[in-house]
C-alpha cells in the first residue's frame, strides 16, 4: 500500500490513484523504444511497485474497477451501470471528461 505522507496512515484510494498513475506512467514509457531504453530502471521500478499493490489488492479483495472506476488491464475509465434498478455492471467511458448520471437521479422529473 502507498502512504500519503510520511506518518499517515495508508488509504485504499490514495493507493489505488497511486497505482493508477503509475500504470498510465508505465505503458506510455513501454509505448516508445528510445523512452523505454533511456528509463529501463524507472521502468523495472514501477513494475515492482505495481506488482506489490496488485498483491495487496488480492490479498485483501479489493476489486479496482468497483473501488477507482478503473480497469488495469485497458487503462480505460469504466463506470458502473444499472439496469432497470437490477444489479451493476461495468460499462466503458469513452468520452472522457462528461459527467454522467445516473437514470434514476433524474426519475419522476
């Protein structure tokens, strides 16, 4: 897990943003050659630290698509959805930056 500060107490979400970036961080140095030779150190650093929070992830069943709205494997925002008021499931968001509601915020108006 990731600490905030130095003497503050580790936070899931503080971690999982941590881990977020450091993924997009990660295959955008993998995504070029000359980037990917000029930090090969960096890059075996991150893989390190993603691997330790991926370990604690699992360990205590923390599921991050649900938890950051973020899937690890793509790199793409997700966001839940519902169908008819019946279970959740993940959708994609391709439209970056859009603030998306929910049906029934918006029920009955």
């Amino acid at each position: 897990m990731f600490y905030p500060y130095p003497g503050i107490q580790e936070n899931i979400l503080w971690t999982i943003w941590v881990y977020k970036n450091l993924d997009i961080t990660l295959k955008k140095l993998e995504g070029s050659k000359e980037l990917t030779q000029s930090f090969a150190e960096s890059i075996g650093c991150i893989k390190v630290m993603l691997s330790g929070a991926e370990a604690q992830f699992k360990k205590q069943k923390i599921n991050i698509e649900e938890m950051a709205f973020f899937d690890p494997k793509s790199g793409e925002d997700v966001i839940p959805v519902e169908i008819d008021g019946k279970g959740s499931v993940q959708g994609r968001d391709r439209r970056r930056g859009r603030e998306l509601v929910r049906q029934e915020d918006h029920a009955g108006a």
